[in-house]
C-alpha cells in the first residue's frame, strides 16, 4: 500500500488529430500547441504500458474500480480494428488484477457507426457526445476545415444511440455560447435524451478573456439560469451535472467534477505519446501548462501523483486566492476550474519563482457566485432538512445543560442516539416509498430486497437498528431521496436495499438468499464489508445466509470490516471502516483498504489513544464510548498535518488519518489520535443537536471572523469549529499536566494558552452576530462560561 494519493480518473488521448475544426478548441485553438509533437495515434505498446501500469496502481491503493475515458482530438480517428484492440488490451491487463474497469468514450459523432456501436456494446463501453444545441448553436463553432456544417453528424450519432444502442449511451457535452438561445440550445439536447448531460463554460483565462458581449452582466449566469429553469419546470428530466453538482454541494456532497466544489481531483491523462499530463483543459493557458515531465515507459502513476500540480488539485480551500476563501458560496463553486483562475504573470511577477500565475479568482467568479446564489434561491425548499418533526422533539434540560458546556456524558449521547435511530427509520421507510417505480431494471431485486427487510423489522428489529445505525447508511439514505426527488434516481443507489437485507439477515441468523447488487466490482454489505468480485461478475451475486453466516465469509476476495476491542463501548468497540462505498462524503480522501501493516498500526494506537481519553479526559471519554461508532482511516496528508473530518450525515463516524510518530517525544501518536477523536467527536455532538433545534439564522450568508483561520467563515462554520475547540482547550489544558515529559508539558502549555485565546474570541463574535436564536444565545453563553472557568490556569 503507497500513501501517494491515489488517482481513479484515467483520460486517455489515443488520437491527437481531429477531423473538425471548432474554433473554439482548448486544444488545437488555445496556448498550448504540444499536439503538433504527437504521435497521431497512441502506439500498441503505449497502450499495453499504460493499462499495466494502472493496474500497478490499482493492486498498490486497493482500488476496486477505475474510470477509463478515451479521448482525443478524436477518438473514433483510430478506426474499429485498432479501437477493439486498444479496448481489449486494457481490459485484459487492468482487470487480471482484480480491478473493474468503467470504460467510456468522447466523441464529436462524425464518425460513429453501427461497427462501432457493436463493438462498444461488446467490451461495454458507454459513449458520449459533444452536441452545442441546435443548428444555429452548432454551426457558431463546430465545423469542418472546409466550413461545412458538422450538425446533422453530430444529430446521426445521438439518435444512433438514443434510438438503437440505449445501453451505450453515456449522454450530452454542450460548450455555452451566450449568444445562443438557452432555451432553443435546452431543448436540443432533452430531444437527445440523453441519460446525462452537462453545460461547460468555454475555456477561457484572465490573459484571454471569455466572449461578453454585455460585459456589466453575468452573462453566462443568466444563461445557465435560464436553462435550469427550464429543466426545473419540466420536472428534471435527465441530470445536468453543472447543476447537480451545486445541489450536491449545498448538502455538503462531493461535487463529482472538478470545475465546483472543493473535492480533490484524482485525474490524470495519459497523451498518444505515453506523457502523463495534468488536465487537459490547462492547454488554455499556456504553452506546456498540463506538463509533468513523466511517462508511462518511466514512471509509475504514483511518481506523477506527487507532482506539484497534481498536489495543488488536492488542497481545496487552501489552493485557492484570498477572493474565493473569504467568498461565501465557495464552499459550492471551489472557486471553479483551476485553468479559469490563470492570469498571465507581469514580467516583475515572473521574476518570483514563488510567485503562483493561478492566485486568482475565477473569469467567471461573478458569473458562478449568480449561478450558486440563483440555484439556492429557486430550491431553497430541497435543500433543507428532510424532517420537520425534528425541530419539535426538542432536548431534556439535563442533556442540553451537559451539552451546552462542551460536555455530554453517556446519558446525554444516548439521547442523541435514540433520535438518529429514529431518524435512520424514518429516512429507511422514505427511501422505500421513493424505490416504488425509481429503480428501474433494478425493480424486481428492489421489490424482493424491500420485502425482506419488512419482515425482519417484524421479527428482528434489534438487527435493522444495528445496519441502520451504521453511520453511511443515512448517507446513502439521504442521496437516494434527493436524488429521487430532484427526477434523477440512480436504480444502482436503490438496490443497495438488498446489501442492508443481506446484513441484516446475517446479523439475525436467520436462513435467507438474497440477491445483492455488484458496485464498482465488489458486493458490500453494510457493517460486514466487501467481496472484491471484479468485472466479470455481472451486475448481482446471489448471497445465502444460514446462522448468522454467509456464503462468501472466507473466500478469496472478502474483506472484512475490522474492529478494535475497546472497554465502555455499548458496541464492543469501533469499526475501522474501509470498505463502504458511501464513505466517500468526507473532505479528505478516503483511504482504500488497509494492508495488514496499517491495520496492525491502528489497531495498536486506537487503544492507546483510548486508554489516554478514559485516564485523563473523564468529561469526553463516557460520550465517546456511548455515541462513536467508526473511524474512517483518511489518506495522509504528504506534507505531515493532521487530518481529521467528519461527514455532516454520518452521524456516529469520524475520518482521520493516523497521526504520524515525531522525534523526540513519547508515544505522540496515540495522544495525537485521542485530541482528534475529543475535536471531531464534538462536531458529531453539535450535528445532532443542530438536527434537533435551531441555534442560528440559517439564511444568514454573512461571514465572520474565525480566529483559528485567515479565512472568514459562514455562522454555522463558526458555531462548530468554536465547539470543537472547546474540547481541544480542554485536552490541552489537561495535558499540561499529564505529559509524560517537561518539554511535552511546556508544549501543552503553548497550546493551551493559544486555543484559549481563539475559542473565547469566537464566543464573543458569534454573541454579537445578532444571528442567534434564544436557545443559541444560551448555548453560546454555556460554552464561554466553561473556558472562562479556566481563566486562572491561563
């Protein structure tokens, strides 16, 4: 296992020529003219070097999948015998090792073919075309060198594939050009119908500004807005990615492209030349900008994983120009594409090798600020808590009086506990309601998953409320509704019903078969973990379940959920989760399955941190045993920081890496472990509450000080980040005493005095936010009169 981050997004250029002239091209159009260099087609052996290096880098990081997207110039220029060959190369040499591989094609249509169609369905390839609109959107850029119209080329292909290879149809790229009719553009593309589609801004940087026709507009904002609401109205009939990414992002969901949000990005293309480059969009920008100075003949994917562009893609927030950091929607548009914040450097700039031509907002900052603010105003209702009763169920006196103060013994958690659980059930009986005629060819398997969990409800109710109280199964729960009701259920989604029929079954002992979905090449079960099956599998295995076992326990390929013995714990102890494909909600990347040495490692320094909390943080260490469930290892930062999340849904979970061991000082691991377990089970602790009654305004946008960062940060933020630090003062306040050694302890004291100082600052700044409500005045007040009683040990 490698702690380089792992990339699970392969675009491969198997063409550098294309057999259009689109003028507006990052490629052949833009800065970067590297096309002129390449091969014209990627060689045999390039193709056979590439695949055996993903697979390298897929058995190294235990990734169950990759994505796999051919891409060019054009594609289709390598004609259907070399096209098999190229795709049944890369089959063959990823999946030997274990990894499924999801194979996808972009192409502009011209040359699509019957041939070609039977021969994606053939090695299950899905196809996607770039389509502008209508004629008169089309025929603005997309041409031939000779001038010609490509259209009707390009409406051949879509209806190729919409009316005879459904299953091959991936869906629909349009470039925006604001001079085009949004609506005239929205409907071409519905007519495609295609099972996705997405609406790019064109390519364009601070050095060579974007087409604004009305340059005191938002102008592309309005278009797109125009075009969502038509979408809107129409009941959602297909899922736009530019808009569901900001939908996803409101509720803290990864965006799932790397133009919004704050996710990292794990892409890497692969050029006809063998060159691993950055995306391909930063051609934009200027001459050799995707440049890595690694190939596939030399290196390994994890070599080019650590370069410093691709590192730069993984930083989120902190990549990004003081702007974006202080902008309140950047959260939900992650400042936008990295090759649209480029700004040519001054000759003075140039000068500075530190000096960073990518520290700038977006071009389109304004336009994507209108856009995020325009969505949330048009679906303000969707994006709210799915459960009114919540606010009414209020908090007993005792519990909120324990919580309030930073606090929250085992009574306390379990009162949290009982809510969520009711939650979990109520959200379980919405997502069988949604199932109903939103899971497609996955009914039938939906149905009969659906019927098993009822009559476990009946008679084993105790082991429903054990999957059901996994952390990730509201996750999933949540995703599935919003999905459902934004009109773009995902079939795949609703069928994870049987893996939690199939855990619940085995956690009864009761005798059952039960067909459970395959995802990304591997069978899940909730609470359980996974069999690694691979590509060939099909889409479903049937499990059988006798006695509170399972057929596949034991087999080659099962990898079990491992947990770690604690004393306290109501459940025995936590589960290192690794295997949960709904894990993924976390701003940190997730680790993949942990080899037997990382294991071991945490399997040694969770007691030991544990043993750290019981002896000395008497005021956390019962809550934690009561409510924490799992631990979600993280990928480690490269650059040695602590990292810790915790997912807004999850509630019970916490992600961390495991903290790495300093020179000089006496088992720092495990008591670095123990102050990320206090910081992030306090967010856990807020959530809930949060889930159960207002504190603060939440249509208040403002941003305020947070004194622990340079950047400001919405109310909310700040609420929990001044409760989380309320128990990192106290764990530094009580380690001033119980360090093992003088230099430990001085450490302490430092620490102690600084997080002092910011929490008590940030209790006065939410005070007089004038946002509160009663009970968040309350809470606020309870939270500054705990620090001020340590006033005297300052």
């Amino acid at each position: 296992m490698t702690s380089a981050p792992a990339f699970r997004q392969f675009v491969l250029k198997v063409a550098s020529r294309c057999d259009l002239a689109c003028d507006h091209c990052y490629v052949y159009e833009a800065a970067d003219t590297s096309w002129r260099h390449k091969p014209r087609f990627m060689s045999e052996q390039t193709v056979r070097r590439t695949a055996e290096r993903i697979a390298e880098h897929a058995a190294a990081h235990r990734l169950p999948a990759v994505a796999l997207v051919l891409h060019g110039g054009e594609p289709l220029l390598l004609g259907p015998a070399r096209m098999r060959e190229t795709l049944r190369t890369l089959r063959e040499v990823i999946e030997s090792a274990g990894c499924a591989v999801d194979l996808r094609v972009h192409t502009n249509g011209v040359q699509l073919t019957d041939e070609y169609c039977e021969l994606f369905r053939e090695h299950r390839v899905r196809v996607g075309v770039s389509l502008d609109g209508d004629r008169a959107a089309t025929d603005r850029h997309r041409r031939f060198a000779s001038g010609a119209s490509s259209h009707m080329q390009a409406l051949r292909a879509v209806s190729l594939l919409r009316d005879d290879y459904p299953d091959v149809y991936a869906g629909v790229l349009c470039t925006i050009d604001v001079r085009n009719d949004p609506a005239a553009v929205y409907e071409a593309v519905r007519d495609a119908a295609p099972p996705r589609a997405d609406f790019l801004l064109p390519h364009a940087t601070h050095s060579d500004q974007p087409l604004r026709p009305d340059p005191g507009r938002a102008e592309y904002a309005d278009w797109m807005l125009a075009v969502f609401d038509r979408w809107d109205d129409e009941g959602r009939p297909f899922p736009i990615r530019s808009f569901t990414s900001v939908l996803d992002a409101f509720r803290g969901l990864p965006s799932g492209t790397e133009s919004l949000g704050l996710s990292p990005v794990d892409l890497v293309v692969v050029e006809t030349d063998g060159a691993l480059e950055q995306t391909d969009s930063l051609k934009a920008a200027y001459e050799g900008a995707p440049d890595t100075g690694f190939t596939v003949a030399e290196h390994s994917f994890d070599e080019a994983s650590v370069h410093p562009g691709f590192e730069a893609r993984r930083h989120g927030l902190a990549d990004l120009c003081e702007t974006c950091r202080q902008c309140p929607v950047v959260a939900v548009c992650g400042g936008g594409l990295r090759t649209h914040r480029y700004s040519a450097p001054s000759p003075a700039v140039a000068a500075n090798p530190q000096a960073d031509p990518f520290d700038n907002p977006s071009v389109y900052c304004r336009d994507l600020k209108e856009l995020v603010l325009g969505i949330r105003t048009r679906t303000q209702a969707s994006v709210v808590a799915r459960v009114p009763a919540q606010r009414a169920l209020g908090l007993p006196a005792d519990v909120l009086h324990q919580l309030a103060h930073g606090y929250g013994d085992a009574k306390a958690i379990a009162h949290l506990n009982r809510f969520q659980r009711s939650l979990r059930i109520l959200l379980l009986a919405k997502v069988f309601a949604a199932a109903d005629g939103a899971s497609g060819a996955r009914q039938e398997l939906v149905d009969a998953a659906v019927a098993t969990l009822t009559t476990l409800d009946a008679d084993h109710k105790n082991a429903l409320h054990e999957v059901l109280g996994h952390p990730y199964t509201s996750v999933w729960a949540l995703r599935c509704l919003d999905d459902a009701q934004s009109g773009r259920a995902d079939p795949e989604d609703f069928a994870h019903l049987a893996a939690l029929a199939a855990a619940t079954a085995v956690r009864a002992g009761v005798d059952a078969e039960v067909e459970v979905p395959v995802r990304r090449g591997a069978v899940y079960l909730p609470t359980l973990g996974r069999l690694v099956v691979g590509a060939d599998a099909g889409r479903s295995v049937r499990l059988r379940i006798s006695d509170g076992a399972c057929d596949v326990f034991g087999m080659q390929g099962w990898q079990g959920v491992r947990r770690v013995t604690l004393p306290m714990f109501s459940g025995g102890g936590i589960a290192l989760e690794d295997t949960d494909p709904f894990r993924r909600c976390h701003h940190w990347e997730v680790a993949q399955r942990l080899p037997y040495s990382e294991a071991a490692a945490w399997t040694r320094t969770v007691p030991a941190a544990w043993d750290l909390l019981a002896r000395d943080h008497h005021s956390y260490a019962p809550g934690i045993a009561a409510g924490l469930t799992t631990i979600v290892p993280l990928a480690p930062s490269l650059s040695g920081r602590a990292v810790s999340s915790t997912a807004r849904r999850a509630y019970g979970a916490i992600g961390a890496a495991l903290p790495v061991l300093r020179t000089g000082t006496a088992d720092p691991s495990a008591s670095s472990l123990a102050l990320l377990m206090i910081h992030e089970f306090q967010h856990v602790k807020l959530g809930a509450v949060l889930d159960m009654a207002d504190l603060h305004d939440p249509h208040d946008t403002r941003l305020f000080e947070a004194p622990w960062r340079q950047d400001p940060r919405p109310l909310e933020g700040l609420l929990q980040g001044t409760y989380a630090h309320v128990g990192v003062t106290d764990f530094w306040r009580v380690r001033r005493f119980t360090a093992p050694d003088a230099e430990a302890r001085a450490h302490a004291e430092a620490e102690f005095a600084l997080w002092y100082g910011h929490t008590l600052r940030a209790t006065h700044v939410l005070a007089d936010s004038g946002s509160l409500t009663p009970l968040g005045l309350r809470f606020v007040d309870a939270l500054r009169t705990t620090l001020e009683a340590w006033t005297s040990k300052v």
